[in-house]
C-alpha cells in the first residue's frame, strides 16, 4: 500500500521509514483504544462506589419493614400473595416428607 513512499529511499531509509511507519501505526491504535477506556474506567469507578451506597441504604431501609409494607414495596398483589403463601407451605410440607423418606432409607 505504501511501498511507493519506499521506493526513492535507500534500502536501509526504506526499511528504518517502514519500521517507523508500523510503530506509528500501532500507537495511533493504542492512542484510540486509550481514548475509547479510559472514560469508561472513570464511569466505572465513579458509579460503583455510588451503586454500594443505593445498595446500603436500600438494605437498610427494608430491613426494618413488615411483610405487608414490603408487598406494598413491590406491589404484589394479593392473588400472587396468596400463591406464594400456598408455594411455601407446600415447600414445608415437601422437606418434612422428603425427611420422613430419607430417616426409612
């Protein structure tokens, strides 16, 4: 592609120019790739000290809630309430049968 720029030099120019060539080639990439990072990796540090703070303080604050203030939080409706409440009695019942099974075996 560039072998004409080579041609009007001496051989030991040429080579020397092509070897410059490709250092200059391969810091325009490194250039790029770093122009590309280096903002992500000063997002990345800004919001993941921000995101364990939210996680904190949302941990804190539903700590201390009730069931029926944590549904209202999610907004669960009573028939999804219902089924979950049926899904863990079911669960109970399950675990103590499958002791049963196991204390034949």
């Amino acid at each position: 592609f560039f072998e004409w720029r080579y041609d009007t030099l001496p051989p030991n120019d040429a080579h020397l120019q092509r070897i410059a060539d490709h250092v200059s080639a391969y810091l325009q990439i490194v250039r790029s790739q770093l122009l590309a990072t280096v903002p992500k990796a000063i997002v990345h540090c800004m919001i993941l000290p921000s995101k364990e703070n939210l996680l904190a303080e949302f941990q804190e604050e539903v700590a201390g809630k009730e069931e029926p203030q944590l549904r209202r939080l999610i907004n669960e409706s009573e028939e999804i309430a219902g089924q979950r409440e049926g899904i863990k009695k079911r669960l109970v019942l399950l675990q103590r049968a499958a002791k049963e099974i196991a204390a034949f075996m």
